[in-house]
C-alpha cells in the first residue's frame, strides 16, 4: 500500500493531479458577481436611489440569491463528503479561508434578503415583513445601515473567491496576495457590466459603464502585478506563470480574458462613455465571459502547476 501511495504521486506517472472540477469556476464566478452587486446594491442603497420606481437596485437582492444559491448548489455538487457540510457551522477556524468564506456566505443571505425589503411590493408587505420593510423604506438612516452592510459583505466575499486559491500553497500558480483583489475586481466588473445591460435608466448604465471601465483598468493592473510576481518569485512561480506565457493556456489566457474580456470591452466602452459610439449589449457579454474565463483558467492552471 505504501508503495502504491508513493508511486501514484510521482510527476513521472501522475504529472497533473485534478481535483475540482467545473463547480469550481462555476462556483467562484457565480459568487463573485453577486460580491459585486450586493456592493452596487449597497452603494445605491446609500445614495436613497432605491426610492426611485426604475432603479435597477430594486431587482438586484432578489437576483443576488438564485444567482449566489446556484453556485452554492455547484459547490456542493463538488464537496466528497455532502452530509457532513453541516459541521463548517460548527465552529470558526481564524486560519481557515472555508471557515471564513462558511460564514460570509451566511451573513450575506440576509443583508441581500434586507435590501429585498427596501423595495417590496406593497401587497407582499403583510405581517413583520411588512413592519421591517417600510422601516428600511422610510427610514434614510436604516436604509444606510442596510446599504453599508451590503458593501461591506459584498467587498469580503469578493476577496474570499480569491484568498480561496491563494491560502492552497501547494500550487505556485495561486501562491500569490494579489489573487484576493484581482477576483474582487473582476466580480466588480462582471457585476457593473451585468447591471449595466439590465439597467432601465440611461444615466445608470451611463454610470455603471463609466464604473466598468475603473475596474477594468484596475483588473489588467493587478493582472500584470500577479504575473510579473510570478515570474520574479522564483523558478516553480516562473514555470507556473509560463503556463500562461507560452504553455497550455496561453491562448485562453490572452484570447478570452484579457483581449475580449478586458482590452477590447475597454477600448469600446471608452468610445460609448465619450459619445463616439453607441452602447453595445456585446461589451457586457465580453466582459461577463472573460470574468468566467478568467476563473476556468486560474483553476485548471493552478492545478497544472506544481513545485519544482
């Protein structure tokens, strides 16, 4: 038996090792973007935009939870031992990213539900859902609480999806502090570009597009800090960052996440926000897909990566 466990780690016979599957992505894409608008929720929540009968806020909470709800389902769907998920909730390991991202996941469930309540139609508000309803609707100083919150957990998770890979120092390719910020501004992104595609207001998706583009901007910078961190790290991150610099997912990388999801959404964006073009529904749809891409690849070069 021993020998069987030595040989079948050996980068002569098993020279990459999956372990996660599409869930994965799934599950860290899904996740990212509701971080992201539970913030824009959160932000317009602050600025009382959720008294307006067209803000697109008033949708988000509701699409926030089937959206958040579909990942977590892609998340058990990868868990080995499903009856047992019940025990992350039995205690909080400081150390422990799971332990951190259990909890977050709990609390956001409910600030999304309270931002639902700002704007609940008036023949749902029956009861104690009625009372707290019109409480966080009448009330700018709840409204801000509520908002604050949603910001706050929306910021958290965001990094969580992130601070996930990176606390698995085994693979060098997620052995970076930059994954943290890099994944929450990409949900941000898909977020703003989402919303911005379903917003009704022009100066929404004016302002949602002008948000995009701030992030975008952020994204490639710290996407070129986490590269060039790799390369300068020593030789097991160098081999890890060549995976995308010539290896198996060189074209993916520069194809789908920085050139569509990122450059070109950019440039186009750029031109639109300067009233030089028009607003394309395609410019979102880039984005939303490179924010996906951008997961599918950290997760299976990650996994391709190994220490020297």
């Amino acid at each position: 038996m021993t020998e069987l466990v030595l040989t079948r780690t050996n980068e002569m016979i098993d020279p990459v090792l999956h372990a996660w599957g599409w869930e994965i992505p799934v599950y860290l894409f899904l996740g990212g973007i509701v971080a992201g608008m539970m913030v824009i929720t959160g932000f317009f929540l602050v600025l009382g935009r959720h008294r307006h009968a067209s803000c697109v806020c008033r949708v988000l909470p509701a699409l926030g939870i089937v959206l958040l709800s579909a990942g977590m389902f892609a998340l058990f769907l990868d868990l080995e031992h499903k009856r047992y998920v019940w025990r992350l909730y039995t205690t909080f390991q400081v150390s422990s990213p799971m332990s951190w991202g259990s909890w977050i996941l709990l609390l956001v469930y409910p600030a999304l539900a309270l931002a639902m309540l700002a704007r609940l139609p008036e023949f749902l508000r029956a009861g104690v859902v009625g009372r707290i309803a019109r409480a966080i609707d009448e009330s700018p100083a709840l409204a801000w609480w509520v908002g604050t919150a949603n910001m706050l957990l929306g910021v958290l998770l965001g990094v969580y999806t992130g601070v996930l890979l990176s606390a698995l120092g085994a693979r060098p390719f997620w052995n970076s502090a930059a994954l943290g910020l890099l994944f929450l501004l990409s949900g941000m992104s898909a977020a703003a570009a989402f919303v911005h595609m379903i917003a009704w207001e022009r100066t929404e998706r004016e302002a949602l597009a002008r948000a995009d583009n701030i992030f975008i901007a952020l994204e490639l910078v710290v996407l070129m800090l986490f590269i060039t961190g790799l390369l300068t790290a020593g030789q097991s991150h160098e081999a890890a960052a060549l995976l995308v610099l010539g290896g198996p997912f060189t074209a993916v990388f520069w194809v789908f996440v920085v050139a569509l999801g990122l450059v070109i959404p950019f440039v186009m964006q750029s031109l639109a926000i300067s009233h030089r073009t028009v607003h394309s529904a395609i410019v979102p749809v880039l984005v939303i897909l490179g924010s996906f891409a951008l997961r599918v690849v950290f997760v299976y070069a990650g996994q391709y990566s190994r220490w020297i």
